[in-house]
C-alpha cells in the first residue's frame, strides 16, 4: 500500500482488542519516532513504550478512563525536555562529533551560538519548543504504524502531571507531551471505524503560490 492508501485506512481508534502487536511491527515504528527530524539534531525528547498492566491501569485514571490506555498492545509516550540549558545542546553536539569522527569540540561554536539564541527565550519557549519537536516523532510513528496496518490512537487527553509522577520524569528533566496506544481495532464495538474520513477539501486546505 502508498503512504496515501495507509493513511486513509487509518484512524483514531476508539476501542482496541487487546491483541499484542508483533516485536517487528514495534521496532519499526520506534525506528521511525528515532529517525524523525528535529531543530538542530537535538531531539529534545525521549519515548517511553509500556505494556506493564499494572502501569496501564494507573496511566487510565489519569488519562480520563479512555479504554485505549488498557487495551492496547503497548502504550507510547513521548516526553519532552522540560528546558534546555548550554550543558544539553553541548552534550549533543559533542556526541555528533565524535558520531561523524570529529574532534569533540568541532561544532563546540554552534552549541554556543545556539544556547546564546534559546537562553533569553526563557523557560515556557523551551517547553513549547522541545514539544513541537516531539511532535514531529510522533507523527512520524502514526505514519509508521498505519504502513503497518497497527492502530493508534493520538491523545493528548491526560493529566500531564499525573503522568509525569507515575513514570518519574520530572526527576529525568522531562515533561510528557503526548501519547499514542497502538493495538488492533476491535471493529465490532468501535462507533467510529466504519465512518467516512472527513478532512478539509484540497482546494481549501492548500493555497498555492506561483
């Protein structure tokens, strides 16, 4: 199938059936999350991938008792840096270098350079900026999952406080930004998987400039 094609045959799943989805089918889909683009190669993010139900069943209550958190096949949860500092982008770049074989202060002025740009931005643009790269990883996984004909459902219908208590990541320096159940759709009992996809018009939706 086209990119087109699985895209169409998505959707945001509303009930799952429990089934577990293949380790392969996973490992594509995190590869996909990984090789995502972000600003300036820092990928500000971490994913979490849980399946422990005991875990599940705590993440439910604080994401609104959605039956997707327990009845999906594994639960991922992107979580964005809570800010940056001169010691993470530094850390980063130096870790480039040495990657591409590089003395380890090769792009030390860049790393510089851009802390010099973000610090003044204060704490709140850090956030906002980590978690808009996340989002670019994320999308990347919905795209993955439906080539791999896996359902997800995106959510970002949870109390991002009590989530970040249960999982620990304000201890990590991170702060949960979205999360996306994967599984299988159990047709029989979700209202929304025979309705027709409904997305704004091309005409509409793209303005072209010539």
């Amino acid at each position: 199938m086209s990119l087109i094609n699985n895209l169409n045959w998505r959707y945001a799943t509303k009930k799952m059936n429990g089934q577990a989805v293949q380790q392969e089918k996973l490992d594509y889909i995190l590869e996909a999350a990984r090789l995502a683009p972000s600003s300036s190669g820092l990928q500000p993010y971490r994913v979490f991938v849980i399946s422990d139900r005991t875990v599940l069943e705590k993440i439910k209550e604080a994401a609104f008792n959605q039956s997707q958190i327990t009845d999906c096949s594994h639960l991922i949860v992107w979580a964005a840096w809570d800010s940056y500092s001169a010691e993470k982008i530094g850390n980063v770049m130096e870790k480039t270098s040495r990657e591409r074989g590089l003395p380890d202060n090769a792009m030390g002025e860049y790393a510089q350079s851009l802390w010099a740009n973000y610090q003044s931005l204060g704490e709140e643009w850090h956030r906002n900026h980590t978690a808009k790269q996340a989002y670019i990883s994320f999308g990347l996984a919905i795209a993955a999952a439906a080539e791999q004909q896996v359902d997800a459902t995106p959510m970002e219908g949870f109390d991002a406080a009590k989530l970040d208590e249960i999982l620990g990541l304000d201890t990590l320096g991170l702060k949960s930004v979205v999360i996306l159940p994967i599984g299988y759709r159990d047709g029989q009992h979700d209202w929304l998987v025979n309705l027709k996809k409904v997305r704004t018009p091309k005409e509409e939706f793209v303005t072209v400039i010539e």
